[in-house]
C-alpha cells in the first residue's frame, strides 16, 4: 500500500515537479520511508499485541492519515485511467470518485476514534420462551462484552466508568459477562479495578473467559503464562464476579430455577481451546430452562444447537465489526452471526457488540450494553 500509492502519484502527478529537485522526492517520500520503518518495527515486537497499545494506535492513525486516503486515491486513478484507455476517453473520472473517497476515508477516522468511540446504547429487548418458568416472567439480565479494558486508557477511563454505571442503573436481577476483560495481560486490570468492582445486580455477577483472556497474544515463558491465567481468574472472583469455566449455576424463585452457564472459549491457540459443553451442562435437569455464556458466536450453530437444549444463547467476540460502511458491517466478511438477534426452532442468540475493543474505534457500530427482560410465552 505504502509503496505503491506514493510511487504512482509522484509518477503520475509529480514526476515533472521533482525533475532535478531531490529535495521535494525526499520531502514526498519522508512519509513513506516513516511508515514503512515503523511497520517493520513493529513486525519484530516479541508479541502480537505489544505491552503498550498506544504504539499500536499511533500506527493505525498514522496509516488513516498518512496512507489509507493516498492508496484509494491511486487505486481509483489507476482504475480510471484503464476505463479511458479501454473506452478512448479522456475525462479520467477515478480521480475524483478518489478525491471524495480519500476525503470520506479521513473523515471516518477522526469520527471513529473520538466521537464514534465515545457513545454507547442501551439495547432493550423482550425475548419470549415457551417453557421459562412463570416465576421467572419479567426477569432481567444485563449483558456485556469485550470490555478490553487495556484500551480505556487515558480520557477513555471516564467512557468505562459511565459504562458501569450505566449497568448498574438496570437493576438487573443478573448481570453477564461474556469475555475479553483483557487484551493480553492482567496487569492491565489493575488501574480500573476500583471501577470493575462496582458492578452489583440481585443475583450477582456472572463471566466467562474470552479469546482475550487468555495467552493467545503473547510468547511469554509457559510458567509465566500460567500465572497470568490464574491471575486473570483470580482478579475477576475478587471483583465478586462468579467466573464459570465449563460450569453452571442454578437460579431459584421459590422452587422454580433457570440455570446460567458458562462454556470457556474457542482459542487462536490449540492447546488453550477447552470449550467443554457436556461438563458445562453435567447434571442439568432434562427441560430445565438454560442461559448459554459463550464468547464465541460461531459455536451455536456448531455445537449449541445440536448437542443442547439451551433456549438463550449469549456471545460478544466480533464487536459487531466496529465498522459499518454504506449499510455493511465488517464482521459478515467472518460470520453470519456477528452481531443482533438470531431465532432458529424457537431458541435463540443474541451477540453483542461490546463496550470496547483492542482498537478504540467506532463508526456506524456504537459500544452497547443489552438489557434483556425474559418473557413466558402466552
């Protein structure tokens, strides 16, 4: 992109203007070369994610900046002069569908990664079971994910103390969480911990692990990643949270009960994939009324639907895709099932877009909290 986007511009428009000058090519070029060393930087960072993000968001600005508009830009001019050589035309209309373009592209940035970022919806929907118990008519849950509270950093801290408190003034009956708490190490929890620690509901607080949480991003020592997935447990329990890992628990209103459980998620690394869905349903009542926390939409229609009777299903994972351009979402270039609600045979799956990301950018994907109030089908 780099390369080819500033070599076909100074070929294109600029040739004649750097004729015998070095010193404009190089100011051209300075860019460029920038970029370009800085990719191969961070292509030699031990981990995937680096311990400090904001290098990593820098990069990403300066490539909105710097190369994204000039690559759609050459792209369209390059288009456009093959259009006139194919049809003997002269009008080389590319370069202005790229002008608007690269302008628009600029534009998406900087609402992304400050006011797009800033918002979040409350999501409230009523979702109706045939077989939930009468008791249960009415009963509330909160539902979050993909907190990645590595990224509220800086301003963003205030954005995950309003989300809190956005939570916590439901009043849910149950609050759910459904993984990534983390980009890549614990410690990252630990100055907003304080805030983590405020959330309450009636029948407590309930999470599962995410592809996040556990050691998918980094190439640490194996003992030392050990400890950082004790850690990551450890930290949630002290919140108050009751993390499920392949297990369940049984709600009761009087002598009726839903059953909450949690199935640990898919990994990027093999040897970190321990979704287990008979352990975490071992000893559920046949008919029992079943809410399934799992990170990773894609296993409901893998092995939910079909090895489960679970009615309610809840993933987060793709953000939704961050990014909706001229009515599409990024994430349907992975899964049908990204984002919204989802009914097959009466049951169900809800994915959220989260509160958060790796990246702190939002455009046309707001961060959202979903409260879902459980209904007894008439």
């Amino acid at each position: 992109m780099i390369v080819f986007s500033y070599w076909y511009l100074e070929k294109r428009y600029l040739k004649k203007r750097f004729r015998g000058n070095r010193l404009k090519r190089l100011l051209w070029w300075a860019p460029a070369v920038f970029m370009i060393l800085y990719t191969i930087y961070l292509s030699f960072t031990k981990n995937f994610i680096p311990d400090n993000i904001g290098i990593v968001n820098v990069y990403l600005f300066l490539l909105g900046i710097l190369v994204v508009p000039v690559t759609i830009y050459a792209l369209c001019s390059a288009f456009g002069k093959a259009w006139c050589i194919l049809r003997n035309t002269r009008k080389n209309w590319g370069n202005l569908v790229g002008f608007f373009l690269a302008v628009y592209a600029v534009f998406v940035l900087i609402y992304g990664s400050t006011i797009g970022v800033r918002q979040l919806d409350v999501n409230r929907m009523e979702l109706s079971f045939r077989d939930l118990p009468k008791a249960f008519d009415g009963y509330r849950l909160v539902v979050f994910s993909d907190a990645h509270v590595g990224s509220f950093t800086g301003w963003r801290k205030k954005l995950l103390e309003r989300d809190v408190d956005s939570i916590n003034a439901q009043k849910a009956d149950a609050i759910l969480f459904l993984g990534d708490l983390q980009n890549v190490k614990p410690s990252e929890l630990y100055p907003v911990q304080d805030i983590l620690m405020k959330l309450k509901a009636k029948d407590g607080v309930f999470s599962v692990l995410g592809n996040h949480d556990y050691n998918d991003y980094t190439h640490e020592d194996p003992a030392i990643e050990a400890a950082n997935m004790r850690e990551m447990a450890s930290r949630q329990t002290q919140y108050g949270w009751t993390l499920l890992r392949n297990e369940h628990r049984s709600i009761r209103r009087g002598d009726k009960s839903i059953v909450i459980a949690g199935e640990e998620s898919g990994c990027m690394k093999k040897e970190h994939t321990k979704m287990n869905l008979a352990k975490s349903l071992n000893e559920v009542r046949e008919g029992s009324f079943v809410i399934m926390m799992q990170h990773t939409p894609q296993t409901w229609r893998d092995s939910i639907l079909t090895f489960s009777k679970a009615q309610l299903t809840l993933s987060g994972h793709f953000h939704g895709g961050q990014v909706k351009l001229f009515g599409y979402r990024f994430s349907r270039l992975r899964t049908t099932d990204g984002y919204g609600l989802y009914t097959e045979d009466g049951r169900m799956l809800y994915v959220t877009s989260g509160i958060g990301a790796l990246i702190p950018f939002r455009y046309g994907v707001s961060p959202e909290i979903a409260v879902i109030t459980l209904r007894r089908e008439k």
